[in-house]
C-alpha cells in the first residue's frame, strides 16, 4: 500500500474513528468496553457503572452469552463468544438480567482463517499508556499526560481503521515499593485510592477497592469504549505488576513476588482481555488454561493471527523471569520453543517478535537484555559491572535473534515497548551471532502517555544501541509521544511512525501524519 492509498484509507476512516471515540453512539451503563477476537471467538471485558446482576451479550440475532463475574461486586463482567464464523461482522448487545439494555449494540469482526490469504493487515501499536494524570513532580510538572489527550491519540490512530490493536505493557504506574526512588504519590492521591495491604488477598478485601480505583483512573476511564470494535492485544511490562525493574540491596523486585502477581492477574482479569488460544500455541505455555479463566486463554503469551498473511507472536519478558545466572532466561526454554517453532513455519507469509522488553536499545536499567550500564563519563558502557545481571539473558536474546535471521523468503523484524521513544534499527551481529546475510529489523514503538518520564531524566541518557552487539542504527531514539502502524500485504511490511509533543500543540494531534515510513520487501 503506497502513501496515497493509506492516507486515503484514513480519511474513509474517520466516520468509523468518530464512531468509536462514542460520537452517535450511547455508553448507557457501560464503563468500559474491550474485545479482542481471533477466527472463531470473541472474548470481552466490560464494567458497568453500577451494580449488574446476570448480564448476557446476545451476538447477532439468536445466540446469548452469560457473562461470568471477574469481582465480588457485581460491577465487571467477562463474556466469552465462541463457535464463530471466521471473517464475520457480529452485532453485539449487552442485556442486565431483565433484558434491558445497558448500551447501543456495536459490531466486532473475526479475524479471517487460518488457511485464508487476506490482502491486507493493519496493526496499531503502542507502549506505556498507563499513569494517573493527578500525579506531578514536585516542581509541578506532569508525570503523565492528560486523560484527554492520550485520548486524542486514540482516537487519531484510530482514524487510521486499524483491524487490530497491541497495547504493549505499562498500562499501570503505581510501583508500590519504588527501590532507589523517592515517593511519587502525593498524600491526596493517595488519600482518594487508598494503600494496598500485602497480607491479605486482593479479591474480597479492601485491596480490591483500592486495585479498582487505581486501574480506573489510568485503564477505565482511558479506554471507556472507543476500542469497543476494535480486538485488542495487551501485554503486561514491569510496571503492570506494580514494581520498576530494578535490582538493588534492599530488593529485586522481577520475577514477580506472590503480591505482585496477583495485582498483575487481577488487573487483566478486571479490565483487558486474556489472549484467545491458537492452534498453533501450545495450551500448556506457563500463564495459559488456568482454571479460574476462560478456556484455554494465556495470560502471558499470545497470538495475532491473521489468516496466512500475518502471525504476531506477543510475549510478557518480566512474569518468568529466571535469575540463573549463564542459564537465566527472559522467557521459559517452552516459549522460546514456541518462538523458534513459529519463526521456522512458512505457511505464513509474515512472523514478527512483539515483545515487552526492547532489544537493540538500553539506557543502562537493570531489566534489559544487555549488561550496559551508565558508566562514570556518563555513558553506557561494559566496562563496568551491572549489579544483578543475568548473562543467560543476552544468550537467549541471542537464539532468538538468529531464529529470525534464519527465516528463508520472510522479513526479519522485532517490535519492543518499554522505551519511551522512537527508534529503528537493524541488527547486523548479536553478542554471539552473526546476523549480516539477513540482519534483524528492530522497531521502537513510541510512548503513548508519557509526560516528563523519558529515559534522559530518570536513567540520565536516552536510549542508546548495547555495546554488546552491532547495529545500523537508522532512527534515532525519539523521546516523543506517538505510536506506530504496521501495514501487511502479501509482499511487504510498511511501518509508519507518528509522534508528538505537547510543545506542538493539542490541536495537532488530529492531523498527525506519519514522520517516518519504512517499507519492508520479502525476498
């Protein structure tokens, strides 16, 4: 698809976006709306604005799914359509117990096959959207951006119609233990949302109040319904399980502690769908088939599966974490299978990496897959021990790395989150690899909430590529705003890059146009 073609297909769009920003369409008692769908399924989380007994969602005419509480209150609810047609539009309405009502009915579409060869394939992606706009530093100045303005983002990508949506960790700032850091939470913050207790659950207890206040404020009152047609895919990142990675005396705070991960998990099981099961992903992968959740759906790991054009593996680098020093792993030795298997399956025209945690780039954090650290002249550097470190991480970093270089007749590529900015790069040699017949395109997908917290001020540098490895760097890391759209067709992948600052106005945002477009040739 050439540039005139997308912008034209942008325009023919924005009667959609206007549509599911909520213009002509009535939220009733919904809250919040958030699908997400494959061939044959579609999996909706939902809360309501009071308290709901028995809510069923009718899908097309004659078929009725009851809902399954995900509370103890009676306010968010799971609905799970199965048996679906692949490529089909649904009518959905969600009905209380007594068959009223609750909102307008809208339309979500299945994912087309897996044995169908679609012509095209749109993706939205985005990192870090999550943080409570009522938070400052002491100077005054934003943490995050306003509600209304990462809205607007929103709503602009959306004008874009995008088929799908991967929100790519960190829709929750609120590290609970903030090892090396001052308090960020201002006592009115905290007075209004309340303080979590760690010694008693978090479901049926006051911690679950104080979970719902605080997601409401950064996912609920975010997202309400504009995504309402649009599946979505959200990995969790660090701050989603309510720590920064970090690796200190006083703590460690990845893999995740019991606490922890129960907030992670409720967190999703409240507001985001689980991702949907694929036959292609074993239902056996840690985090997936819980008893306490939908058939067969992980938690963890996922698929976005577009016929035979597209394949997006997704997948959580903080949740199983290993510290084994030179046999430590990001993902367990069954994802990297899952990973390697996938990659080596030519069925599909395009597989692409979509990660939490960002290859190429590091501002010398804990939590990355290279040992660089700030050294004293105020670069990164190897030269100086990183406390904690895992070597094995950069040595499965490495195997996956070459797993997609080895793809014969695709395109390598690899899109993180976590960073907040821009970048792209090619990886020419990983630490251990050589990668140059067929070197790994790397892609940074812009921070869509950020307000003053850009690697420069909390690491005192931007992103910068690892030492550890060799690269061509062809961006830059940005630190702006924005997201990115990935394009598929049958012989290509076109990624488009759009970013912003508030220095650049509010009213900006609906015309933002793409700064940099990248296009990608099989063969």
């Amino acid at each position: 698809m050439d540039r005139r073609t997308f912008l034209f297909s942008s325009a023919a769009a924005a009667s959609a976006a206007a549509s599911a920003a909520g213009t002509g369409w009535q939220a009733g008692d919904v809250a919040h709306l958030l699908p997400t769908a494959n061939d044959s399924r579609i999996l909706l989380k939902a809360s309501f604005r009071r308290r709901v007994e028995a809510p069923v969602l009718r899908v097309g005419k004659k078929r009725v799914v009851a809902g399954r509480a995900t509370d103890t209150q009676g306010f968010f609810w799971s609905f799970d359509a199965e048996g679906l047609a692949p490529g089909q539009g649904y009518q959905l309405e969600l009905l209380d117990g007594k068959k009223k009502a609750l909102c307008d009915p809208w339309t979500v579409k299945t994912f087309p096959a897996p044995g169908e060869m679609p012509g095209r394939f749109r993706l939205l992606i985005y990192t870090c959207a999550g943080g409570d706009e009522r938070l400052r530093t002491p100077a005054g100045v934003r943490n995050f951006l306003p509600l209304a303005v990462r809205q607007r983002l929103f709503d602009r990508a959306l004008s874009f119609a995008p088929d799908a949506v991967v929100g790519n960790g960190d829709h929750i700032y609120w590290d609970l233990r903030q090892t090396g850091a001052p308090p960020r939470y201002a006592e009115d913050v905290l007075a209004a949302t309340g303080r979590f207790v760690r010694t008693v659950p978090v479901f049926g207890t006051e911690n679950e109040g104080v979970l719902k206040r605080v997601c409401e404020a950064q996912i609920g009152k975010l997202y309400g319904t504009r995504f309402r047609s649009t599946p979505v895919f959200f990995l969790q990142d660090d701050h989603d399980y309510f720590e920064n990675d970090d690796a200190n005396a006083q703590m460690v705070t990845f893999p995740p502690d019991h606490f922890m991960l129960q907030l992670g998990r409720g967190t999703r099981s409240l507001y985001f769908p689980e991702f949907l099961p694929d036959a292609e992903r074993p239902l056996g992968l840690p985090g997936a088939s819980a008893a306490d959740k939908p058939r067969g759906v992980g938690e963890s790991f996922g698929t976005v599966r577009f016929g035979r054009l597209a394949e997006v593996a997704l997948f959580d680098c903080r949740r199983y974490l290993s510290l084994a020093g030179p046999n430590a792993w990001v993902v367990p030795p069954e994802v990297e299978g899952w990973l390697k298997a996938r990659a080596a399956d030519t069925r599909v025209s395009h597989f692409v990496n979509l990660s939490s945690m960002p290859p190429v780039y590091s501002a010398g954090k804990w939590g990355d897959w290279y040992p660089d650290i700030l050294g004293p002249d105020g670069k990164l550097t190897l030269k100086v021990e990183k406390p904690y470190y895992q070597e094995g991480w950069l040595k499965q970093h490495d195997r996956l790395m070459e797993t997609l270089s080895e793809m014969k007749g695709r395109i390598p590529v690899w899109i993180s989150g976590d960073m907040h900015a821009h970048g792209e790069a090619r990886m020419t040699r990983g630490a251990s690899v050589d990668l140059k017949q067929n070197p790994v395109n790397v892609f940074l997908s812009g921070a869509l909430g950020t307000g003053n917290g850009w690697p420069s001020g909390g690491r005192r540098t931007r992103p910068y590529p690892s030492q550890a490895i060799e690269v061509e760097e062809r961006l830059q890391a940005l630190e702006e705003n924005g997201f990115l759209i990935a394009d598929f067709d049958e012989a290509s992948i076109t990624v488009r890059f759009f970013k912003w600052l508030p220095k650049d106005g509010e009213a900006a945002i609906d015309a933002l146009e793409p700064f940099r477009v990248t296009v990608m040739k099989r063969g």
